[in-house]
C-alpha cells in the first residue's frame, strides 16, 4: 500500500500539468485517478482474502479426514 501511494505521489505533478494545459484531457486525468484508486483498494482486499480462503481450505481437509476416521 504504501509503494501504491508513492506512486501516485509521484504522479501527481504530471498529472496536474496535464489537467492545466488542457480541459479536454480533464476527463481521462479523472478516469486515471478513478483506475488508480480502485487498483490501491483491490490490494488489501487481496491480502485480506488470500489467508481466509488458505484457512478455509484447511478447515475444509481437516472436515473430510475427520468424516474418513469415522466411517
């Protein structure tokens, strides 16, 4: 998250050069940033779906071992 948001950082000068010298160009500066901030929100969705589905899938195994003792 944090190189995420070095790197908008960065950008934002040209980004702000870009908007000023041309209203047309307004729309896709937005739709960049708009691109942008969903990819930064997608990342620690990642890091937060990544464990819980490795859990899961252990609790699953250790289930179907459990109903192969028993039977």
């Amino acid at each position: 998250m944090c190189t995420t948001s070095a790197v908008f950082s960065l950008l934002q000068f040209p980004l702000f050069i870009w908007e000023s010298h041309s209203h047309i160009h307004a729309f896709w500066v937005n739709m960049f940033c708009v691109v942008f901030t969903i990819i930064s929100f997608t990342n620690p969705l990642y890091l937060i779906i990544t464990p819980l589905q490795k859990y899961l899938l252990k609790r699953e195994e250790e289930l179907e071992t459990k109903v192969r003792v028993n039977c």
